[in-house]
C-alpha cells in the first residue's frame, strides 16, 4: 500500500511540480490569479506570488544557470579517456534516455531523444576504443507510448546504420526506468556471467543510476555520455528554451533522486 501511494505522489510530482516544466508554470499562474480575485491581502500575496515566478523561470531558463545546477549534481563523470580506464571490461551497458515513436499512415519511426543520441555516440566510440565489446542496450517501450517499439531497438539501428556489428548488440526491451534497469540487467548479465562492464548514460543521470546498480549488487565503471551546451559564453546569459529545458531536467533527477532514496533503491556505488 505504501509503495502505491508513493508511486502516486511521484507521478503528481512529476506532472505538476517540476519547476522549469509547464505543468508548474501553469499552476502557479493559475494560482496567483485566483488569489488576485480575492481580497487585498490575497492580492498581495497573488502579486508576489506571479513575481517570483516571473523571476524563477527568467533564472532558469539562463544557460549559465543550467551549468551550475548541472555541475552540481553530475559530480564531475566524464567518459572514458582511455581503454585502460576500462579495466579489461568487454561489455558495455548502454542506458536509453527517452525517444518516442511517431506513427502515420504510411508507417511509423523511432525517434531519439537528446540525451540518448548522446549515449548512443558514447557507446560508438568505446565500442571503437575498447576493440569491439559487447554493447547490451537497455530501453522498453515508452509509457506514455505502450504501443510504440522499445527504446534500445531504436538505438540498435542507429548503431547497426552507424557500423556497430548486429552479433555485437544485445537488448534489453523490458525496463521502464531506471530501478527496472539495475534489475533485469543484473540478471542479464549474471546469465551471460559477466562481472566487469562499463556503464553508459548522460552525466546528470549517473548518480542516480550507479546508486540503483550498486542496490542490485552491480558495481560497474561510469563513462559519462557527452551532454548538451551552448558553447558560446555570451549566450549563457541570454534566457532560452534550451537552458529551461536543461534546468528542469536538474529539477526532475533532484525529485527522482530523492524518490529513489525513499523508495531504498540506492546504495554507494
């Protein structure tokens, strides 16, 4: 009963309470106009109210804020700089970071997102520099999407089109997220009795995934994916769609961070 109601309150949460999202803009304006229809001092504190959020999103959706928080919460994982780093691990595990399916009547396409995109290039170059490793691709099907195709055969194809050798790649086309993932893959892995692999996915997203394989007993080597940025200093601080985008995905791995540290699904990797 209580893993349902905190299943519950993390899906409100990541609906409605995400700052930075639209969800969370449109409830507070909402909010702040119903109590400007109110009395004075609910006026007042309506007026404040649209302030603040006029304000909060202004500071979020500026690059450099994005950096900071991101810097922040990544703890500083990089790729792997050399083969050596690896530590003789012949398998790589590659974590999918969203994508959807897009249907019409002449057919359907898997699109990526971003950050898989990202994970997908970093899984090339350390099939590249590790000499040919077994790649195991982690990703079901959307849940927004069930009947969509599962994330990993999205990215198995722009690996195969990309020359990554199909007999190189293994799926997984059953997790939904990233506790899912920590635990069929250790299974997965301890069928194919392998002990030692490299772990891929985007910098933000690291922490939280080596806390959920180290609670399944897996404790592999991180080589962070590249992540998105605006290269140009002067526009760090120019407000962007970018840069909002950046920030609430800080916002949402801090709330799935601490769901995942309620929930007992984090360990010290």
């Amino acid at each position: 009963m209580l893993d349902q109601v905190l299943e519950l309150l993390a899906e409100i949460a990541k609906a409605f309470f995400i700052p930075g999202s639209v969800p969370f803009l449109l409830l507070g304006l909402t909010l702040g106009v119903v109590l400007l229809l109110m009395d004075e001092t609910r006026r007042s504190r309506g007026r404040g109210l649209l302030a603040a959020l006029a304000v909060l999103y202004w500071v979020l959706s500026l690059p450099v804020t994005a950096s900071t928080l991101e810097d922040l919460l990544d703890d500083d994982y990089r790729p792997l700089a050399a083969a050596e780093e690896a530590q003789g691990a012949s398998t790589v595990v590659v974590l999918g970071g969203g994508g959807e399916t897009l249907h019409a009547p002449a057919g359907s396409i898997d699109v990526v997102s971003d950050s898989t995109a990202y994970r997908v290039l970093e899984a090339e170059r350390l099939f590249t520099m590790l000499g040919q490793p077994t790649l195991i691709l982690s990703g079901g099907r959307a849940p927004t999407t069930p009947e969509g195709s599962p994330e990993s055969e999205a990215m198995r194809d722009l690996l195969v089109d990309r020359g990554v050798p199909p007999d190189r790649i293994v799926l997984d086309v059953e997790s939904g997220d990233t506790h899912e993932q920590a635990v069929i893959l250790g299974r997965l892995l301890a069928d194919r009795q392998v002990e030692d692999f490299v772990l891929v996915t985007s910098p933000l997203h690291m922490r939280r995934a080596l806390g959920a394989f180290a609670d399944s007993g897996l404790h592999p080597i991180p080589s962070a994916a590249a992540a998105a940025s605006d290269g140009r200093e002067a526009a760090r601080f120019l407000p962007s769609e970018e840069g909002l985008r950046r920030s609430q995905m800080v916002m949402r791995e801090v709330i799935a961070l601490g769901y995942y540290f309620v929930r007992g699904w984090l360990a010290t990797p």
